[in-house]
C-alpha cells in the first residue's frame, strides 16, 4: 500500500513521532513517505497567520498519515490551513497523528482530533482513526511506541 504522511512539526516532535511510523509501516511491507507541511519564511510560535510553501500531493497515495501539533489547546493552525488548502481527499484513508506538550488527552489532543477528522471529511476523506501523543509526563517511549502500534494497526 502506498503510505503518504503529512506532516507539521514545529519542534520535531510531531516528525520523530511520523518517522517511527514510517519506519514501522515500511517493516510491514508498505510504500511510505513522509512529506513535510512547510512555511515560507520563519514562524514565531502564537503567530496564527502563516503563509503555506506548496503543499504535498496527496494523489499518489492510498492512505494518509496526518500529524500536526496541538497549539493553544487545539490543531495548529499550520495544520489547519493546510488542510483548508489541500484541494481534495475524495476517497482518500485517512489517519490523524497530534503531540502535545499537556499530559493529558483532553487539554487539546482530543479537540485537535476532532478539528482534523471534520477538516479532512469535509474534503472527501474517510477517517479510520487518530492518535495523540502527550509529551510532557512519565514513559514518553511507551506512548510513542502505542501511537505508532495504534496507527499501523489501522492501515
């Protein structure tokens, strides 16, 4: 199967996360890249309006891998343009991939899950799932390693 992640990571976190993944859907037997949302310019953090470098295509793909970062208790706005951008999912698999910096799911990962799964069926795509990575606590390899299984599993 031909894997595309798309991905924005302002730290690197959210990209180490989408780099395990890739490495773990590759093991498998899948075609993966990972295609980096990028910014024309520099972005200082807060900053809401961003100007887009072109966006990857998602054509040649038969799932996509999304993964963004969690930005004032919601989906970067990075991510969210970008996913206003793109011109079509239409019959697109979709799975969302958000870190976040607050130990738990419910200080913006589940809100920036759902922003991207309502993002991404309003262009025509069918999201199979998501997972959230929360940065800041105990055993951060465990959980990475839990997304990435959690992922993998639905392709």
């Amino acid at each position: 199967m031909r894997i595309g992640i798309l991905v924005y990571s302002h730290t690197g976190n959210t990209l180490s996360v989408a780099t395990k993944l890739g490495e773990k859907l590759r093991a498998a037997g899948h075609s993966v890249t990972i295609e980096p949302i990028k910014l024309v310019g520099e972005r200082k953090q807060g900053v809401r309006d961003v100007e887009l470098a072109p966006l990857p295509n998602p054509g040649p793909y038969d799932v996509l891998v999304i993964g963004s970062p969690v930005e004032a208790f919601s989906l970067s706005p990075v991510a969210v343009k970008a996913l206003q951008q793109i011109a079509s999912l239409e019959k697109k698999s979709v799975l969302c991939l958000v870190t976040q910096g607050l130990p738990l799911p419910w200080l913006g990962g589940n809100r920036a899950i759902r922003q991207m799964k309502a993002l991404c069926e309003a262009k025509g795509a069918t999201v199979r799932g998501g997972a959230i990575v929360n940065w800041v606590a105990k055993s951060l390899d465990r959980r990475i390693a839990d997304a990435v299984d959690k992922l993998a599993a639905l392709v």
